[in-house]
C-alpha cells in the first residue's frame, strides 16, 4: 500500500531511517482546503505589506499536529535574504514561529509536546521546565522574539493570527539573515510592532467570511 501511496506522492519515504511521511501531493490538496479555511488570499495584501515596511521575509504558518507548516511567503526585496520553502515543517517546541503556534494551542497539544524529547535547531536540549516558562511569556506579550536559533538566522519575530472561530491555529513571522539587520534596516522593536499590528490585522480579516 505504502509503495503505491509513494507512487502517487501521497506518502514519501526518508532514505536514511526508511520511515514515510505525507507527500507533496497531499500537501498540495490540503493547500486547496486552506484557501477555504484560512483564507490565504485574504491575508496575503496584509503579508506583502509587512514584508514591504519591514523589508524582510514574511511568512505565514500554520499549526499541523505537532508541527509547523509554511504555508505562504512574501521574501524580502534586498538582494541578500532568508528564503524559506512553502511546505516546510518544524516541530512545535523549534524557533519563534513553532513556540507561537504551541504557546496558543490547546493545552492536550502542549502537553504532548512537552512529554517528547526536546531538542532544538541547533541540537540543543530544553528541559519541559524552561520551555513550559517560555510558552507562559509568550502568551503574556503576545508574541515571540529569538535571536541567533539558527546560525543563517539573525533573528525573528511571530505572533498568533486567531481565525473565526476564536482558535489561533496560525501565525505570522518576519526572519532577518545574519547580513540584513545593518542600518538602515528597521530595528528588532520596529518589527515586533509592525508583526504585532499585522497579526491584529490578519485576525480581523480572517472574523468575516
């Protein structure tokens, strides 16, 4: 069955453990059924202007099980920028966008983050402890900031976008590269307030359907 599945590009199989994982195919159809849940098109005017003001990267993700999925982009206009890939998955605990999407989401999902073993992108371990205060602060200034989590990464800044039905199942994150935080760019707090007000508005228009 899963040689089959494979075929089709519905599963696709690691070559270094032999375990499969969802397919593009897959992902290509539930990005269909996003554009009716989330309302990519809606949100994409508002994506383009943050990466406009901000002149980084911006992304939008969305929480998928236990992990991250980038769903739609906007790259920065200068020449040297952080790209990322449309489809990308992290797990929740990893990087600024991840531990938005986990601090917002029920409490069944972080308990079950938490009991898993916790590593972070550079290979770091986090005791459940930490990251359990982290998620809390999270929550408390509605939005995560990290620096230097990934050494292509200078730093970067998500905050939840809550849908129609109250769930902040999403989140948008603007990414600087290590040589693009040099003046005259816009300082990190600059870009905490353009994300912050961007989220606001994301959510806004995600409440009429």
């Amino acid at each position: 069955i899963l040689v089959n599945l494979e075929r089709r590009g519905l599963v696709q199989r690691e070559g270094a453990t032999g375990a499969y994982r969802l397919g593009i195919k897959l992902f290509e159809w539930g990005t269909q059924a996003l554009h009716e849940q989330l309302s990519i098109e809606r949100l994409r005017p508002l994506l383009d202007e943050l990466a406009t003001e901000t002149e980084y990267t911006a992304q939008v993700w969305i929480r998928a099980g236990l992990e991250a999925l980038c769903v739609d982009q906007v790259e920065s206009p200068r020449d040297y920028r952080v790209v990322g890939r449309i489809g990308r998955r992290i797990e929740l605990h990893v990087g600024a966008v991840g531990k938005v999407l986990l601090a917002f989401a029920p409490p069944r999902i972080q308990e079950r983050v938490l009991a898993g073993p916790l590593v972070d992108a550079l290979g770091r371990a986090t005791e459940p402890a930490a990251l359990r205060a982290e998620l809390t602060r999270i929550r408390h200034e509605g939005c995560a900031v990290y620096t230097g989590e990934h050494r292509l990464i200078s730093w970067a800044v998500a905050a939840p976008v809550v849908n129609a039905l109250g769930a902040a199942d999403a989140a948008v994150v603007v990414v600087a590269g290590a040589a693009e935080d040099e003046p005259p760019a816009p300082s990190l707090a600059q870009v905490r307030a353009a994300v912050l007000r961007a989220a606001a508005r994301m959510s806004q228009a995600l409440q009429f359907r």
